[in-house]
C-alpha cells in the first residue's frame, strides 16, 4: 500500500505484528474449543442449540395438549447448551463487535502485505464474510430453518480460513521476504 | 516511511484492546446435568415415563400472567410425565429458564400431582453466576421448595446471606413458582 510492505518494519513492529497474530490464533483455538464442548460445531449440534424445540409428540398446529409414552433414551443426555433469543441476541453484539474488530486488525496488517490487490480484497474479506455468515447463520437457524445450521459451520470455517492466509502471507512477508532496492 | 506504518498499526491495536477490554461479556455456560440426568434425579419413583405437551390458551397465559407476573410465550411447554408400573402419577417435570445480566438461569422443576413440589435441579447457570449459585445449592437451598405449592415458592428465598446468592435465590424461586403455576394452570386443572 502506497509502496509500504511489512518487510520494511522495524525489529518492533514486526514483533508486535507477530504477536497479535499469534494472539488472535490461541484466541480462535479457544473459542472453537469453548463453541465444541458446549454447542458442537457440526450443523446438527448448532441446530439442536438453536433451532426452536420441535414437539416431541403429535401436537398439532391449534391443538392445546398431546402426551405419549416414551424411553428415556429419547430424552437427550448431552449436557448442551440452549440458545434461546435472549442469549442470541447478547451473543451476536458481542461477538459482531469483537470478530469485526478482529478482522478489522487483520486486514490492518494485511493492507500492508506485498499480495496483489485483487487477492488482498478476497483473502482479507473472509473475516467480514465469515462473521457476518457464522451470526447471521445462527438468526437464520432460530427464525428461517432449521437447515440453515450449515451457515454457522461455514462462517466460522470461513473466518478461521482467512485468519490462516492472512497470519501465513503477512508472517511471510515479516520475516522472509526479501526487499529488491529499485 | 516503516515508522508510520508502525505507528498506524500500533495505535489501531490498542484502541482495539482497550474497547474490547471495556465492553461486558457472558461468561460460559456451565451446564450442571443434562435433562436425562434431571430427570431421573427428581423421577425417582417414576418407572415408566411420558411426555406432555401443552399450548396454554390465552385465558391460561393470563391466569399464568396474574399469579405469577411472567408471560408464558413459548409455542409449547413440555413436561415429563413419571408413573409407576400401575400408571399412578409420580410427579412431572418441567424445564424453565431466565436470562440475567449474568447469562442464563435453567431449572427443572418436579411437581406432583396436588400441586406441590417435590423437588427442583438447577441445571445450567454460567461462570460467573456459579460463583453465587453454588452456595445456595450446597447449603441445601431447593429443598426448601419440596412440598411447597406454587404460592408459597417465592417464600423460600427468603433468609439468604450475601446479596448475589439472594439475588439468584429469587431468580430459582420465580423459576419454581412458575413451573409450578404452569402445571396448575394448564395441566392439573384439565
């Protein structure tokens, strides 16, 4: 960017630009550790914590009450969490804020890689897209369909995606790329 | 020219911090049973098992609403049903939550058939508010509720020490005399 390049950081910026780098992505292993054991990441668990309860009986539309016998091995014994509507809307502005920042720093750092500028706005959109999807997914899943889960898993897939490109190419840039002097 | 980038870079990561640093946030949940899990702890008697579903009508939601100041606006409210082998009712369970500034509050809640409880298991809290809860629940706290109706739930809260654990006393109990009234209303009445 306006022929700025990472490689041509002092010592200190380029250690500060590593550390956020390798901050952000303890941060995104713990939060994909935290999202696995207490939703599940794959589709069907998103939808089990999201996807409002279907009846477990015949209870129809207008009907007032419905009772069956059950084993209770139908009773579910994961220890999940319910997202209801309340948690939903914390945990969006919460995590809106904080991804988008994220992506924001990322793309920060990455304005100044030697990438072409086609690449640079496809790779450092995927945060954006990712965050905005992986949210947006878990509305859609409460409110649309249930089917829509599969958002929330490529959200994240996606952020997690651009994060990996965006740390490789601008670490690369850092600390192996070679300056030519025109 | 590389000292402006770094000072570019260098100022939007701490103002980053700071404002990530400054804005509140949930703290994870921490799940204390799964609903099998409650289930069997309060079904103890139980042998056989049902499930019930009921849509309180709207002169029930109003019934709900007067005793109890809460709006019961879900689609359906599901309840576990235990008999014995004979079909005689043991008691049915219901789960119900509250959300706090804290995170969310969930209780399972067993009502017998006249009304009362017979007994009630928080099942999930969040971090920060096990802090408080888990005083109350090993001091014995919901047993205070058992044999108590809908009515008089809201009572036990009383007697707590320290302002946090009060606080999530009255938030089990609400959650009790609820479930409780939810059975009342829409169940043991039909």
């Amino acid at each position: 960017m306006r022929g700025m390049r990472l490689s041509q950081l002092p010592p200190s910026g380029k250690v500060f630009c590593t550390l956020f780098l390798a901050g952000i992505g303890c941060g995104a292993l713990a939060a994909f550790t935290q999202a696995a054991t207490a939703v599940g990441v794959s589709p069907a668990a998103v939808r089990d914590s999201l996807a409002p309860e279907a009846p477990m009986t015949d209870l129809h539309h207008g009907q007032m009450s419905a009772e069956k016998e059950i084993d209770l091995s139908q009773i579910s014994e994961t220890a999940k969490v319910f997202i209801r509507t309340p948690l939903l809307i914390q945990t969006s502005h919460t995590h809106l804020f904080g991804q988008t920042l994220i992506a924001g720093l990322l793309a920060l750092i990455f304005l100044f890689s030697s990438v072409g500028e086609r690449s640079k706005c496809v790779i450092g959109a995927l945060p954006f897209a990712g965050t905005l999807i992986d949210i947006g997914g878990m509305w859609a899943t409460r409110f649309v369909s249930p089917s829509l889960s599969v958002l929330v898993t490529a959200g994240g897939t996606l952020f997690a995606l651009g994060y990996v490109a965006i740390a490789v190419l601008s670490i690369y840039d850092l600390w192996f790329r070679k300056e030519h002097l025109v | 020219m590389s000292k402006r980038i770094a000072i570019i870079l260098g100022s939007a990561i701490l103002s980053a911090l700071f404002s990530v640093s400054a804005r509140a946030h949930i703290t994870p949940p921490v799940v204390l049973a799964s609903d099998r899990e409650a289930v069997v702890r309060l079904l103890p008697a139980a042998t056989r098992y049902f499930v019930r579903e009921v849509r309180p009508s709207p002169a029930e939601q109003d019934a709900i609403r007067q005793r109890t100041g809460w709006n019961p606006d879900e689609d359906f409210y599901r309840f576990y049903v235990g008999r014995t082998a004979e079909g005689a009712p043991v008691a049915a369970i219901v789960f119900l939550s509250e959300f706090t500034l804290h995170g969310p509050v969930r209780v399972a809640v067993a009502v017998g058939p006249d009304g009362k409880v017979t007994g009630a298991s928080v099942v999930e809290v969040t971090e920060e508010s096990y802090t408080w809860v888990k005083p109350l629940l090993d001091g014995g706290f919901l047993q205070r509720f058992a044999g108590h109706d809908a009515r008089d739930a809201l009572a036990q809260a009383e007697n707590v020490g320290g302002s946090m654990p009060r606080f999530y006393a009255g938030v089990i109990a609400r959650l009790i005399a609820r479930a409780a009234t939810l059975y009342e209303v829409t169940t043991r009445s039909n």
